[in-house]
C-alpha cells in the first residue's frame, strides 16, 4: 500500500478484547462464550494455542492479562472443588491489575456456568464486589447477550473515525444516548432452594440476602423521578418516626388512659392486636410482596400448613424436598413459589384466589396432620384456576426419615397432572 493511501485511511483502533479465564472441566462452556462474545464484534482469547514450552506459555498469559479489556472468569462447581489451579493464578493477576484502575472501570466481568452461589464462593474478595452474570452451560442468554453488545459498542464509540474529526456529536446529547444504551437492567437474583434439615438458618440466611438484591433490583428499575419522590418520603417518615419516640406521651399508653376515662363500654376501641397477629399479619404482608415478583407462572406451591407447631420441620422438609424436585426437572422458572401458607380450615375459594393473586393456571396446597406416633399425615389438593376445581387431591402418611421421599413423590405426581412448558436446553 502507498504512503498516500496509508494516509488518507481513517485510523482504527483495535477492538475490545476479553480474557476468558477456566479451568480445564469447563471448556466446552468456555468455547460457547467466546463464540457468542466474537459474535458481538470482541476480540476473545482463549488458552488453546499452541505454546512452546510451559515459561513462554505462562508469559503469553501474562501479557494477555496485563493488556485485555476485559478479564471474565469462569465460575463453576469445577473451581469451587479444586483447591489450586493455574485458574486461581489468573485470577490474582486479574485483581492485580484493578489496583491500577478508577473505581468505575469495568474490567472483571465473572460468569457462572452452573447453579454455584456468589455468597460464600471460593474466589478472591473483588469478584463479590460486582455484578455476576450467569449463563448455564455457557449458552447465549439475553443479559449475556445485551452485555457482549454493550462492551463492542463501548469499544466501537471509542475508536476515532474522519466523520467523528470533522463533523463531532454535541457532548451532551452523545452521554444521554451513552447512558440510554448502557442502562441495562440489573437481573433478579434466583430464590434460593428451601432447605434441607439441619439448613434452616442458612436458608433464612440466604432468603435475607435474596430480599436485599431483589429490593434493590426493584429499585433500579424506577424512574429517576420517581426514586427522588421515595426517597423524600422515606426521609420525612423517618423524622415523623423519630418526632413521636421522642413524645411518648402522645402515643404510648394511649390506649389505657382511654379506657380509663368515664367513655361509655360500648365506645371502647378494640385492644391493640396481641404480638401473634403482628407477626401473623407481618409474615402474610411479606409473603405478599415477594408474590408480586412470580406473577403469571404456570404453576404456584402454597408452603404447606402444620396443624401443629411440632409438625412444622415435617411440613418444611416435604416443602423442600417437592420443591428441589421441581427444579431437578427443570421447572424452576415456571413454578412460583408463595411463602404466605393458607389458614388450617381455609377454603377452596382461598386457594383460588391465591392463584388469582398469583395469575396462575394450577395452584398446589398442603396441610401436615399428626398421623401414626412419631409420623405425620398429609393432605394435598390441585386445583386448575381457570375451571375453579380440584382436579387431585391425596392424603400421604410418612415419618422424619420418609419426608424427602413424600415431596418427591408428590412432585412427580404434580407433573402427570399439569402441561408445563418444556424446560430450556442448557
């Protein structure tokens, strides 16, 4: 080429590159993202080529480390089971390199390829300080997708052209559209799987930090305009709170000093509710509001009822054992799961509309009796809201040692009795 065409071509800059950082397990996973990421326009490096001798090897991945874009790792039961790797070298290097950069640079972007959990992984403190992506298998997802788009445009935005030389954007428009196109919304974190025995505190555990995302998903997502109105509510509540702690005289004791006074019985208000009904109506509000985010699933569990407080761990582990079957069949996404139970005598008509509530085709419920000494007794009913009928109906005997295999056996049943969809290929 001749020193005046060399000239009057635009300069280019390089694309955007990705570092995709495995172990050996999970290759094939590795493979499908770096296809699905060179398809967005990435440049992605993967440790296949073909090195000669083990040092050059090792510095090639060093330099690809100290001037990739982006760093991805890899997550899986594979890197939570093995204790070293040369993965975990890679991985260090990756957070070495982030003491060089601003707080708001995006540079580790990990991925988990399986059902592994953030809390309590085995990997390096920075990576549970951003966002996860999970991709089962490695397959093409929309956020992986929406994410891989993303990261080209970024790098396409960044390489000067002639037009861009002579006729430049207006700052201001080009960060509002920047903005627009990088306003992704954050994913609601999955419901963590109801416990085994002996997991019950680890569950709530799991269930707190599961609220705590999905709140602040919830948040995220509404407008700006509407955020700044919410938060100057909060914060006139919270002085109001504050005002009448501060003057117990208006509010505590409020009701004795009524009673007190020469006001006709029959004008007395009722007491206030007893501690049971607060946490009665605090569960069942609660309930409610995580309702509201599995609306429209085919198919809604109503944790079941103990008629006894000493059934209660009964009722749990069937609950979680019918639950973590619904999942092995792959029916996770389309079963929604309401934490509020049903009364002991409620009726056909409370059940229906809880799946009203829910918009769901078929609702499952459950009480847990006493039954033989030291066993329990089960009664499950079906229903199908759009005819508004039971359409099966069981009563189950088991014991503490039987009750995983109870929750099994009812969600195998369950399924010979709805149309679900077919579950995703992973």
């Amino acid at each position: 080429m001749s020193s005046s065409a060399s000239n009057s071509a635009p300069s280019v800059s390089p694309r955007h590159s990705v570092f995709l950082s495995y172990a050996s397990a999970d290759r094939v996973a590795a493979r499908a993202l770096r296809d699905s990421l060179a398809a967005a326009g990435l440049d992605v490096w993967l440790d296949e080529e073909e090195l000669a001798g083990g040092e050059a090897w090792d510095a090639k991945i060093r330099q690809q480390i100290r001037t990739c874009t982006y760093f991805m790792p890899i997550i899986s039961a594979t890197t939570e089971a093995r204790r070293e790797g040369y993965f975990r070298r890679e991985w260090r290097l990756a957070v070495e390199r982030t003491l060089d950069f601003a707080d708001d640079v995006l540079f580790l972007i990990p991925v988990v390829v399986d059902d592994t959990r953030d809390q309590g992984a085995r990997v390096p403190e920075k990576f549970s300080t951003v966002q996860w992506l999970r991709c089962p298998g490695g397959h093409e997802t929309p956020a992986l997708r929406a994410l891989a788009q993303r990261l080209a445009d970024d790098g396409a935005e960044s390489a000067p052209t002639a037009t861009a030389a002579v006729e430049p954007t207006p700052a201001k428009v080009s960060r509002r559209e920047r903005r627009r196109a990088e306003a992704t919304p954050r994913p609601f974190p999955t419901f963590p799987a109801f416990p085994h025995p002996g997991k019950r505190l680890h569950f709530l555990y799991e269930l707190l930090i599961w609220s705590g995302h999905t709140v602040v998903a919830l948040w995220l997502r509404l407008p700006r305009w509407l955020r700044a109105v919410a938060t100057v509510v909060i914060v006139f509540k919270v002085i109001a709170f504050v005002f009448d702690r501060s003057h117990p005289d208006k509010n505590e004791h409020a009701w004795e000093k009524f009673i007190q006074t020469d006001v006709p019985k029959a004008t007395v208000p009722p007491p206030p509710p007893n501690k049971s009904a607060l946490k009665e109506s605090i569960i069942n509000a609660a309930g409610a509001a995580l309702d509201t985010l599995q609306l429209e699933r085919p198919l809604a569990i109503v944790t079941f009822t103990a008629a006894d407080p000493s059934l209660m761990d009964a009722a749990l582990n069937v609950f979680a054992s019918m639950h973590s079957s619904l999942k092995d069949h792959g029916r996770d996404e389309q079963v929604a799961v309401s934490l509020a139970p049903l009364s002991i005598d409620a009726t056909d008509a409370s059940a229906l509309a809880r799946a009203t509530t829910l918009k769901s085709h078929w609702l499952l419920t459950g009480v847990v009796r006493a039954g033989d000494p030291a066993g329990f007794k089960l009664e499950v009913k079906l229903y199908d809201a759009t005819t508004g009928k039971v359409i099966w109906e069981d009563t189950r005997s088991g014991t503490s040692e039987t009750a995983e295999a109870v929750g099994s056996a009812i969600a195998a049943d369950v399924l010979t009795h709805v149309t679900l969809p077919a579950p995703k290929a992973e």
